[in-house]
C-alpha cells in the first residue's frame, strides 16, 4: 500500500507550505534520507528528506500551497502497481505517517 509525503509543519505558526521545487521526477526512485523536496513557510524555505525507501508518484505541482499533514505526493514500494492516487487519510490518522 502506498505511504503519503505529506506537507510537514516545520514552524509552530506554520499551517500550510508552498512546494516550490521537487528533487526527484515523477516516478523517480528516492532513498531514504535523500533530499526530496523544498518547502517554503513564511519565515524560510528548506528542504525535506524522504523517510523511506520508494518511487515517488502523484506529485504536487511546484507552486502549490499545500495545508499541513495533507499529501504532497505518495511514495510506492519497488514493483507495486500504481493506480490512481489514492485517497488521503484524515490528518492525525494513526498508521501513515510522513516521509
């Protein structure tokens, strides 16, 4: 089953981030701790580490504000299909958690 990227909450005033560039493409794979993408708030811009192992599909498109704990894209185990995005679990669901 696929795992959400979500938007992370970097700043404690912070409730959404703008995505403003990805490291890795559209089904690209990525490793765990690599860089994935970047994230402006209002006070800095960072960038963000993929917490697993995976290829990354359904991407935001850079430039997107995206609210915090809600997808930016998700990342799919080697050889598992993929399908059309799937649905996003409520924010603070248990059993997802960020990459």
């Amino acid at each position: 089953m696929p795992i959400e990227i979500i938007m992370p909450k970097v700043d404690m005033d912070m409730d959404s981030g703008k995505l403003i560039a990805w490291h890795v493409g559209e089904g690209g794979k990525v490793e765990k701790g690599a860089p994935l993408f970047d994230i402006e708030t209002d006070k800095a811009a960072m960038e963000i580490e993929a917490e697993a192992d995976g290829h990354v599909h359904h991407r935001v498109a850079e430039g997107t504000v995206v609210p915090i704990g809600q997808p930016v894209a998700w990342l799919y185990a080697e050889g598992e299909a993929v399908g059309p995005p799937p649905t996003a679990a409520p924010a603070g669901s248990a059993g997802r958690g960020p990459v």
